[in-house]
C-alpha cells in the first residue's frame, strides 16, 4: 500500500508576530527561513480544506485496529513485526501509524551506534543486504579528556564495547525500515501530528491530529483543515523522547515509573573532514573536558567514512546550574586540541539536538493499559550504560508486536490482555540488559570516578550489588535558586557556531503564522520570580535560542518565543523551574529535517 503524505509548499518570511494581550512575542529567527503550508493532506480519510463553520463542526473519522503514533524504529519494527505474522496466520487487521514529521526520519535524531541483536531478530540474518549501514565498528577507543590532553584509558570498559555493532544514521534506517512495513500492507501517514488522545473514561480509544491551517491567532485560516479523529482498538505510543501523548497519558492515568524520568540533551553534528585523520569504522569516546566531577555526560565521534564523521556530547541535566548550557558544553569540547586538530579545515553538514532518556529501569511507566502500549524511548528504554536504544527500541516494538498479535487473536484490548507485554519484556534479554545497569545514573551523583567504579562493577557482576532502587529527582528539581552571570561565549563561525546557525544546519522549519507551538501557562512567571530566582534558565538551556527575555513597556521584560527555531529537543519541557513550559506539536507539521543525521 503507498503511504500518505501532507504536501507543502514552502515561501520566505521574517516577520515578528506579537500578542500583546498574552504578553508573548511571537518571531522568527532572524535568518532565511521558511513555512511549511500544509494545502491538502492525501490520507483516504481526510477531506479537503474548508473554512471552520462552527465550534461544533463534526470531524472527519476513521477506524484501524492499531495505530502506530511516531515512525521511529520502535513503532516500524512492531509494525513490521505484527503485520508480518498475521500474514503468515492467514489474519487481516487495519494498521496504520501516524508520523508527525513531513517524511519518516525527519526527525529521528540518534548518536548512531546500533548493536544488531534486535535488527537481526526482526529481519534475520540477511538484515545487511539492503540496509543502509555506514560501516561496521572496526575499532575503538576511550579518553579521559583534560583542558589540554586526551588521555587514553587502558582498556575499554565493557558498558562501552561496540564491537560486532554499526555506525548508521538512524534516520536512514528508519526510512527503510519504513519501505519494508508498507510492503505489507501497513498505512503510513507522514505529515501528521497527533495532538490528542481520544478517551472513553480511562480507556484509550484512538488520537486526534492537528488541526492544519490556523493563524496565528489559532483561528481558521484560508487552507484551514481540521483534525481527524483516528479511532483504534489500542494504539502504540512510540514517539521517541518525551513524547507529548505520552506525557499527557502517563499524567492522566498516574503511571509514571518509581523514578520519574531523567534526561541529558545531545548536541549532534556531521562534519566533512580532510582524509586520512580517521579510518571507516572508528569509535572514540570522551569523558571529563568540559565537564567537571559532578556533571555526567560525555561524547563521542563515530567515522561514517574516511571523510565523513558524526561527533557529539551529552549532557546531563540535573547539574544544578541554572545558566548549565548544552550546546555550549558541546561548542567549548571542539576546541580542546584534539577535535580542533580533528576539525581543522573540515566543513559542517548538519547539526541537530534532542533529548536523551536516562533514567532506564526504575523510570519506565506503565507501559500497558486499556487500549494503549508505550514502547521505546517514550518508555525509558536506552540503555545509557551503553549509550544506545535502537536495539532496546526495536526490541520493545517485536515485544509490543506479540503482545498484540495474541489481542487481535481474542479481539480484546483491556488492560489485563495487554499486561502480556509486561510479562514478555521481563521475559526478554532487553529485561536483563536494563535490569543490570538498573541503577546507573545514580552512581554518578558520587562523581565521575565513584561513578565509573559502581557502574563497571555492576555490569562485570550482572547487577548483583546495590541492588535496591535509588531514588532520583526531576531535573528541573535540582536547579539551584541563584542568579548566575552566564559565561561569556564566542563562536567562530569555523570550528565554533551560535545557536541560531546550529538551528539553520538543522533544517529546522515551522510556518511563522500559526500559534506557537511552545505553550507558557502563565508568562508573568517568566519576568518575575523566574528572573529573580533563576535569571531565566530557558535562555541558556534551549539549544535553538527560542526562549528570549526582551524589553517590554515600562521598563519591563518580557518573554519572547522563537518558535520557529525549534528543532523539538524538548529540553524546554524537562528543565522548566516551574512546568509552565509545555511543548506540544506544530499546526503545520514542521520541523527539523534530520535526514543523514
């Protein structure tokens, strides 16, 4: 079946829109920039734009049997999966997944090192005929990172072992992937952002996507075209990170996990480099420079090819640091001798960031329900240990796959149907592989070193110490109340680059005359206690330069939203002080496009 995707056309604009009534100034970023005007989405069960008639206009409607919300490798392997073995029963069952990027893998954002355990069990040995590998890890090394010296460790620690894995670009994987699930019959609609999820008491009973088309006042515009209502006997949440369904489902149902769910933010880069400084298939990874004992996060470069290398850091964001910076953290690793020497005379390609769930086992919801599965990241499943979740990902999708191949087979969906899958997962290696490492954020609130020793002894002894949980906090519970100066920056524009350019090498497009997709309930926070307490974290802690304090009437300021920047990181939504900040999806299905990322 051909897969359904929302058209656009894409002009020029820079125009600042300011609601003075909400006190929020609405604007671009400043540079070249586009908008992205959906005109008529082409899935079968959506009818063409028309003007808003009433506040009661019945929406458009349409019935699957399961419904996939995100593309990402966890939905396309459980996709795969189950469609696969009703074929092979001789079964039907209408599947379809929604995808709020404008194509699958525009906005799949991952280090890229894949263990190929899970990819191996879902397509069998022959995965690597057609897979779009960059090559296989051919060897590996780790450093100690100083201001001025990168100091080998004697051996690899075995969290970190990569070899027998691949360097990829998880957006390329994801759009094979995708070509595969269609192959059989799987409907796949890119383009379209699921914004609500549809209840009947505390059962799940499908997702209502974005409404297209709205002003920037979220009135009806000229090609306004309302959301459908997706109708499904369970449907998957397999959204990647911080999900904004996810979110609004684990709150509603008060399913969070014994932690609550912890977060670094990565800042990825892809650099053309001279050859000969590297060799197809090699790995570093650094720890320490520029982070100091206690702040957890490291980095990594992974050799796509002899000229072609993705590098980037990630960093915790429980420092305490209201002013703590992660694509500066990532700006100032580049400078240290060995990555200038690394980057000298190479050329930026691309640049992207997102969050990074690290909290692992003791921070998974309840990931089964009335009509619901929660699979993937949006379930804290990477294994940080290890700094990789495409296997873990694609393991909970064939998990989520068999659990609802025996639901199809009895056509019941409650909860104790689906509570199958939670008796599968602790079944399954990727149990045992989080189990082990259960508590590994937590060592690191001792420092790196005490931290490095706990975690290293708990994976040689299979978690057989330190085995109760140990409790962690929010992120943004951890920021200190405290005004500080934020530390002076330069960017070069070579080695070096502000946020705005970090945004413009991410592709990142939103329509600028549509509401903002970033919601602030009470901005008054924002110029008052937040200034007082903090000095306004959100300028710092957004990788995209979206949150600005500007000046405002007498003598005041006020919140500035560059929405347009955004590139859905969601940082702002895990470190907002105060949870006023709620990121939900764009009205245009905008974005960044990640692809090759």
């Amino acid at each position: 079946m051909a897969h359904y995707r929302a058209p656009a056309e894409t002009i020029k604009a820079d125009r600042a829109l300011v609601l003075s009534d909400l006190g929020v100034i609405l604007t671009s970023n400043g540079k070249e920039s586009g908008k992205s005007t959906p005109l008529m989405q082409e899935c079968p069960f959506l009818s063409p734009a028309r003007p808003l008639e009433s506040p009661t206009m019945e929406r458009e409607q349409f019935s699957v049997d399961v419904l996939f919300v995100g593309a990402g490798p966890a939905n396309l392997a459980a996709a795969y999966r189950l469609a696969k073995n009703l074929k092979a029963q001789g079964r039907e069952a209408e599947i379809a997944i929604i995808e709020k990027g404008q194509e699958v893998g525009a906005h799949i954002l991952s280090g890229g090192i894949m263990d190929p355990r899970a990819i191996e069990e879902l397509l069998g040995p022959n995965w690597q005929d057609d897979c779009p590998i960059d090559s296989p890890v051919t060897g590996e090394s780790v450093y100690f990172m100083t201001e001025n010296f990168a100091l080998p460790f004697p051996a690899v620690p075995p969290t970190l072992h990569a070899q027998g894995c691949y360097i990829v670009s998880l957006s390329k994987i994801c759009a094979w992937l995708k070509e595969k699930v269609e192959e059989l019959g799987v409907m796949i609609c890119e383009g379209f952002p699921g914004n609500e999820i549809l209840w009947d008491g505390d059962k799940v009973t499908g997702v209502r996507t974005m409404d297209m088309g709205l002003d920037a006042d979220g009135n009806p515009g000229p090609s306004f075209q309302p959301g459908t209502d997706i109708f499904a006997k369970t449907v998957v949440f397999g959204e990647g990170s911080r999900g904004s369904l996810t979110k609004s489902l684990v709150e509603k149902l008060d399913i969070a996990g014994e932690n609550p769910e912890v977060y670094g933010t990565g800042i990825k880069e892809i650099w053309d480099i001279p050859e000969g400084r590297v060799y197809k298939g090699q790995v570093w990874h650094t720890a320490g420079y520029p982070l100091n004992n206690d702040q957890y996060g490291g980095s990594w470069m992974y050799a796509m090819s002899e000229t072609r290398i993705s590098i980037g850091f990630v960093s915790a964001l429980d420092t305490g640091d209201p002013v703590f910076d992660p694509h500066a953290v990532m700006q100032k690793w580049k400078t240290h001798p060995k990555l200038k020497e690394l980057l000298d005379g190479a050329t930026l390609v691309k640049a992207g960031a997102k969050t990074v769930p690290e909290g692992g086992y003791w921070s998974r919801p309840r990931s089964y329900g009335n009509g619901f599965l929660i699979i993937g990241d949006s379930a804290s499943l990477l294994n940080i240990s290890r700094l990789k979740g495409i296997h873990t990902a694609m393991k909970s999708g064939m998990l989520a796959a068999d659990t609802l191949l025996d639901a199809i087979a009895v056509d019941r969906f409650d909860e104790s149907q689906l509570a199958s899958y939670e008796t599968l997962f602790r079944q399954s290696w990727l149990y045992k592989e989080l189990y082990e490492t259960r508590n590994w954020r937590a060592y690191f609130h001792h420092g790196f070193w005490v931290g490095g020793i706990l975690g290293t002894l708990a994976k040689i002894l299979g978690g057989k110490i330190l085995k109760d949980r140990v409790p962690l906090k929010p992120d943004y519970q951890t920021m200190e109340h405290a005004h500080w100066a934020p530390p002076a920056e330069s960017f070069d524009g070579k080695l070096t680059f502000d946020k705005v350019t970090s945004v413009y090498n991410a592709g990142a497009i939103h329509e600028e005359h549509q509401p903002s997709h970033l919601k602030i309930s009470d901005t008054d926070i924002c110029a008052t206690r937040c200034t007082e307490e903090f000095g306004n974290p959100c300028e710092q802690f957004c990788p995209a330069a979206v949150y600005e304090m500007v000046a405002g009437n007498n003598g005041t300021k006020k919140m500035q939203i560059n929405f347009s920047n955004c590139v859905h990181c969601k940082t702002c939504d895990v470190m907002d002080p105060y949870q006023v900040i709620t990121w939900t999806v764009p009205a245009d299905a905008g974005g960044p496009k990640y692809m090759g990322m």
